[in-house]
C-alpha cells in the first residue's frame, strides 16, 4: 500500500517539573527532511496551549507556501 500523503505534523508532549513542552514537526515525506519545527514550554495555565495551538495552525500553510515556492497573496 502506498501512501499519497506528501507532509507529515507530528508533535510531542511532554510534562517536566516546571510545566509542559510542546514540540511540533512538519516533515515532507518525499524527502524525510524536516521543513518546520517549534518547541514551546508553558506553565500550569491551559489557555496557554490553546494560544499555542491556533498559532500552530496559522504557521503551517504559511511554511507550505514558501516551502512550494507559492504565493498565499
């Protein structure tokens, strides 16, 4: 079975002592290389993850476009 998907998100979530640490991956799975990638920690406050997630999504299409070389005008 071959898969037709050309970029992968993946993310990890992670909780340490002083919070938690979100990293997030785009990677364009023809090549295996890495286009984007953020890591962001936060403190105890949940509405911060939120911020984080809705940035996240505003940020991918952006790096998609340079990464195809289009124009999002």
């Amino acid at each position: 079975m071959t898969s037709s998907t050309r970029f992968i998100i993946d993310g990890i979530i992670s909780e340490d002592m002083s919070g938690i640490v979100v990293a997030v991956y785009l990677t364009d799975s023809t090549t295996n290389k890495q286009i984007w990638g953020e890591t962001h920690r936060y403190g105890a406050e949940t509405g911060q993850i939120f911020t984080f997630q809705e940035e996240v999504a505003y940020s991918i299409p952006l790096k998609l476009a340079v990464h195809l070389g289009l124009s999002l005008n």
